[in-house]
C-alpha cells in the first residue's frame, strides 16, 4: 500500500516521485490521468522536484478506494513512478549521465569534423566513402548513447498514444543520420554525420544547463533539506542508547542531543538546559535558551548543552519538513499564466509536425531536391521546440521562493506569488501581527491568589499572544482546569463547579456589563463567573520591528491600509496612531473579520489579510490573498498563502516587491519565448537554418529564459540580517552535505 499522510474529512495526499517529467506536456498528461479517477481531488506536479502531490478520498460511496491506482494511472499515462523521497541523489546521478553524454557526443563530433576536413579539400571518391563510413561508425554509438534520453521519452509517448517536444527533435536525429546514410551507401559526395552528431551535442548542452540551471533555482531546497540529520539518538526504557533512521523515530519516543547537533524532529525538552540557535526558525542570530518544557523544531541547531527531549511529531510532520513542503508547493501552483503555458505546450507537437512535414511538400515539390527538403524539415522540427515556454512560468516561480525564503518567507504556491501582485488593499490584525505578539502584564489590581490560579489554568488552554502572557505571570500558582472551551476572537470558557469561568474580551465575559469603555490604550483581559467581573488584566506589546516603514513602503505602493482587530476600540485606535494608519475597525469577531473582506471584495477590491490568530483564520481564507507569522496559530499557518518566519514586519513589502518582479520577468519570458519562434520559423522554413544551428538556436532560447529568471534571484534589495542568516544556514546545510 502507498504510504500517504492523512489530511482529515476523509482525505489523504500520497507524494510521488516522476523521473520522467520535463515539460508542461508531462504535468498535463499526469494531471489529466489522475483527474480522470473519482477518488483525486487534486492532482499538482512540480516540474523542478519531479514530484506530483496527489490528494485522495479514502472512501467513495461507502467503497474504500485503493491507493494503488494512483501508481497505475500514471503507469499507463507512460511514466514510472514510485514513492517520493530526497531528489538530490538523484537529481546528481541524471546530472552525471547528462555530462557523460555531451562528453562523448564532443569526442565523436570533433573526430567526425577532423575526417570532415578531408572530404570538404577534395579527397578522391574511394577516399571520401572510406571517410563517410568511418564517420558513420564513430556517429551510431554517439547517438545511441547520448540520444537515449530523447528516444526513450519518445518512444514512451507513442506507444502510450500521444506525442511530446522529444518526438520531433528524436525524428530530426533520426533522419538526419538516415539521409548521409543512404548518401554513404550511394557513394554521394556529401553526407551530415558531423552536423547529426553536433546537433545531438548542442542538444545535449542545452539539456544539460537547463537541468544544472533548475537545480540552482532550487539551491535554497536543497540546502534546506541537507539541514535534516539522517537519524537521531534514542534513548529506550533500560536507558539505553541507540541510533535510529529518522524514518524510524516516533512520537512519544526519547531522543537525546548532544551540543553541535541538529535537532532531528519536533520534540519537548524533558532534561537539560541549552542554547539552541534557532535562525531557521526565527531568523534571529542570537541563540535561545531552552529549559525543561520548551518546544523544539526540526532543524534548529544545539550550541551548548545536551538535552533530552520526547518526540512530538515524527520527520514528516515536522517543522523542517513543513518548510521544505511549502518551498516544494511554490512551483506547483496551477497560475493563470501557467495554464496558458501548459496549454499552449500541448498544442505544440501536432502543429510542429504538421508544418515540418507541409515544409518537406513545399521544398520537395517547388524546390525539386528532396533531400535537402528533407534537412530543412528537420531544422524546422528542432527549431520549434517549445522548451523555452515550458520554462517561462515554473522557473520563475521557483526562483521568486528561493529569494522570498532567504528572506524568511514561505509561500505555498506560485499562484499565491501571482495573487499577490494583484492587491490594492492589505488588512492587519492588531495583536500578534502588527505587535510582536508578547504582550506585558502591567497593570492586575487587587487581585487574590485564587483567582490567580483560575487565571492560569484558564489561559493555558488558549494560544492567544494575551493567555499566554498570563499564563507566563501566573504559571507558578496554576489550577488546572477540565472542560475548558476556546471560542476564537472571544476568550476561553470553564464549566466548574462553582459556576462558569470566562476569561477573554468584556463582552464575551462580562455581556450584562453596561460600564462605557474607559479609554484605556492598553489592551485588556477580563476574568468573570456567571458574568459577574472578577478581575481586570491590562497588558502593552510594542509594533513589530521596522512596522512603521513597512507601512510606508506600502503607501508608496498606494496601497491601502487597514486594521481589523478584536481589542478595544481605544488600543486599536493608540496602535494605529502610533503606526500612522488611519482606517482601523474594533471589536471584530472572526465572522465580521471575514466579511470586510468579502466587503471589500464586493467592491472589486484585491485583499491582502496579514493576521496570525485563530480568529483571523476565517478572514486568511476570505481574502484574495493572506499571510501569517510563524508565531501564529496552526489553523492561522495553514489558511495563510505566505508564512514569515522572523519579526520584521517588512516580509510584507518584501514578498509583495518580489511576487510584482515575478509577475514581469514571467511576461518577459513569454515575450522572449514567443519572440524566438516568430523570428525562428521563418527563418527554417525558408531554409536559412541548418539543422545544427537549429539545434543551438533552440537550447540558447531556452537558456535565455532561464538565465532571465536568474535575475531575480541575483537583483539587489536590502538585505536585512535575517536574510543573511538563512542564506548562511543553507549554505551550511550544503557544506556539511
């Protein structure tokens, strides 16, 4: 059985890994393939990872479905496949076959030119055969070996029924080999071994460079998946100690790490004290201590003490891997300008050979020499490739969440980049987001130690940035509490004996309450039972660094700016004050928080909703775009587009500048790529073109887009030190690989 992950509501997402995708007409095929089966709800392929995430119902109509289909849709669309682990092996191997081929194709195209030398002088006519068949032998093995990876793609597609960009150039090869062939049977005075053999190798350069050029589109990925450990230590019953494959750790087991290790999965400190350098994480240079009870991340780095810790979720589910997740979902996003790509891609093959072959009549015909009809035709078949427009859309995309992650930023989905560059309007919440989300406790009252205890056990229950500043006050003296329910953008309610506990906002513990707010600026927790107050907690939290210039920034987009918060009307009023934002809205529910953005959309407005609560959850979802911190809740993290791993409040220019130059450089390359085939064409078909300068017409256009979505991975901004730390991490990652 396929090992899959379990998405709730019935639904599960089994990774795959495709070798044999390469092009927009593969992730079509694929993706048609899965579609047609009842149990796949989505079906995305990354062109870059070779990786397709298919997500499946377990049952349909009360019928459990068998994940084995999956594997066997995409068999009999012509692709092998098996289960979807670490590429880079093999990313190295297909990389080390590629260079072996252009290699020999080199060797056996030089010596074919040096024997070249002697026809094109005026050797006699026995001298000249001896010469052809001599360059016929050193040409067959170089096309046999370095032409196997485009005939097996071809082959694979027709005998599944369909055609893909290697058709065509496999055919050019073929009967550009066939024609000196019968030359050199015929005792003719010209044949094209050499060009046929330099064709396959200017080919395979291109071929090369693109997959080398892919690989350092993804660097960022790769350096990130290096940072994972292979296993970790455990610790058993008898305490014992053992090494373990990190497929193998579980929850609930004991790892052990010692100082200069890598955490190897999430997990909780349950000994030992340390300083854990968490830039990955947090994008902080400076190290954290960590105690007994702190949480740990996959990937984080121990400095200085050892620690033992019981696992929390095992290598998949882990922090780390959640980061390489969304990096690998950046490239599968189904945009608007990747559908006109794929679309425009699998039209390619039928048209291509339809006007290679009206190209051959017309030469043949007019022209009345067939054989050089037939090596136009074939200049034509390689000269339409359409690799460049294969390329336009997904190494773009790719390339922009490389950069957005050095930066700290994780998106989703390249679409999410392309949603993104559309807004006009960007809607904050206010605790936790435009705050740093560690609120102060600076004002209780008379408060008694009981209520103290009831406090504590309340707001241990609630993640909100306010339950956990209470709770980090108050732990020592906790009461622990049962039946505990958190009511999002209102508090959490206890049922006790004593009656009903609600700590949260005044009007969701205090509703009877008629007192006027008195216009406090700090922000407030109210403590009641049976809605009579008990006590008051007032707290101050200070704007996120570089929050003010972040904003600027976004006026000078001439986007407009808006809080939606759930605090009092007077805190939402002193931050926006504060941040000089001049819409703000208070006491929002989450259901309201949501519909100002289906308010706005209704006015054809593009909404950005940066918030991090549960409650903002429901408003991440409505909006035309979102994005959350790393400090925010799960449900918050999982609705947003984009997650930010570090404080600086500047991620949201940043991400929104990077996703507006991703969005050119993908028309550019579209530019580019229908460009080359409006000046190309013509030119083969009017014969101007040999089959080799085809050939390297052809992989130049595809090297130019590629090189053109490099840019902006090079293009300079301000690099702030969290940048800088996450680009060192990956580098690290990469060194110690």
């Amino acid at each position: 059985m396929l090992a899959s992950r379990d998405l709730g509501q019935g639904l599960r997402q089994t990774d795959l890994s495709v070798p044999g995708v390469y092009c927009g007409a593969c992730i079509t095929t694929i993706e048609t393939a899965l579609r047609r089966l009842r149990q796949v709800e989505q079906a995305r392929v990354n062109l870059s990872s070779k990786r397709v995430a298919i997500v499946w119902r377990e049952e349909i109509d009360g019928i459990r479905t068998n994940p084995a289909d999956l594997a066997r849709a995409i068999l009999e669309a012509g692709y092998r496949t098996h289960l979807f682990a670490s590429g880079q092996d093999a990313s190295d191997a297909f990389r080390s076959q590629l260079i072996r081929a252009v290699a020999l194709c080199g060797f056996a195209s030089a010596n074919i030119m040096l024997l070249s030398v002697s026809v094109w002088s005026g050797a006699d006519a026995a001298t000249r055969d001896m010469f052809h068949w001599v360059s016929a032998l050193i040409a067959a093995p170089a096309l046999i070996y370095g032409g196997r990876f485009f005939y097996q793609s071809a082959w694979n597609a027709l005998k599944h029924g369909r055609t893909n960009m290697d058709v065509p150039i496999a055919l050019a090869i073929t009967l550009s080999y066939a024609v000196s062939l019968w030359e050199t049977i015929h005792h003719g005075e010209h044949a094209w071994f050499d060009a046929t053999v330099s064709l396959l190798f200017f080919l395979l350069i291109g071929r090369t460079l693109d997959h080398i050029m892919r690989d350092r589109a993804r660097s960022a990925i790769a350096g990130l998946a290096r940072l994972s450990p292979r296993g970790a230590t455990i610790i058993g019953e008898d305490g014992a100690r053992e090494y373990c494959p990190l497929g193998d750790v579980l929850p609930g087991m004991t790892i052990a790490i010692a100082a200069g290790d890598r955490v190897a999965v999430d997990a909780m400190v349950i000994s030992g004290s340390s300083d854990l350098d968490m830039s990955i994480v947090n994008g902080e240079s400076a190290p954290r201590r960590v105690d007994v009870g702190d949480l740990l991340q996959a990937g984080t780095l121990n400095l200085t003490g050892s620690l033992t810790a019981r696992v929390t979720a095992s290598a998949k589910d882990s922090f780390l891997s959640e980061v390489i997740g969304l990096m690998e979902a950046a490239e599968g996003g189904r945009a608007r300008y990747r559908r006109i790509a794929d679309r425009a891609a699998s039209y390619y093959s039928p048209v291509v050979h339809l006007l290679a072959f009206v190209t051959f009549l017309g030469w043949g015909i007019f022209g009345g020499d067939w054989k050089q009809a037939m090596l136009i035709a074939i200049a034509v078949l390689i000269i339409t490739c359409p690799c460049a427009l294969g390329l336009a859309v997904p190494v773009v995309q790719v390339v922009a969440a490389g950069r957005l992650f050095r930066h700290g930023i994780m998106v989703k989905e390249g679409s999410a980049m392309e949603r993104l560059a559309e807004i006009d309007t960007v809607l904050f919440d206010k605790t936790g987001t435009l705050t740093v989300g560690k609120p102060r406790l600076v004002e209780t009252g008379d408060v008694k130690s009981a209520t103290m205890a009831i406090t504590a056990g309340l707001a241990a229950h609630s993640r909100h940035p306010l339950s956990k500043a209470l709770y980090a006050a108050y732990a020592g003296i906790l009461l622990v509490c049962d039946a505990v329910q958190e009511i999002p953008g209102s508090g959490v309610e206890a049922l006790t004996a004593a009656g009903t506990y609600r700590l949260g906002n005044r009007r969701f513990a205090c509703p009877q309450d008629t007192q006027p707010e008195n216009g406090d600026a700090r922000s407030e927790v109210v403590l009641s039972l049976d809605g009579r107050h008990l006590a008051t907690f007032g707290f101050e939290d200070n704007p996120r660094p570089g929050a003010v210039q972040a904003l600027r920034d976004l006026s000078a987009r001439g986007l407009v700016q808006e809080i939606v918060s759930g605090d009092r009307a007077a805190a939402v009023k002193a931050m926006a004050q504060r941040l000089g934002i001049t819409k703000w809205n208070a006491d929002l529910s989450p259901k309201d928080k949501a519909g100002r953005c289906a308010a706005l959309a209704s006015e054809a407005r593009k909404v950005l909703m940066v918030g991090d609560g549960i409650n903002d959850a429901p408003a991440l979802a409505a909006a035309h775009v979102s994005m959350a911190p790393a400090t925010a809740a799960d449900i918050g993290r999982q609705a947003a587009d984009f997650v930010f791993v570090h404080d600086d409040l500047d991620a949201v220019p940043f991400a929104i500048e990077t996703s507006c130059r991703a969005g050119r450089l993908i028309r550019q390359n579209f530019a580019l790529a229908i460009g080359y085939n409006i000046i190309a064409v013509p030119i083969a078909i009017a014969g101007y073109a040999t089959p080799m300068i085809a050939a390297i017409a052809m992989s130049t256009s595809s090297l130019i887009v590629v090189a053109n979505a490099l840019r902006l991975a090079g293009a300079a901004d301000t690099v702030s030190k969290n940048e800088t730390v996450m680009t060192g991490f990956v580098g690290e990652g990469a060194q110690a690989a």
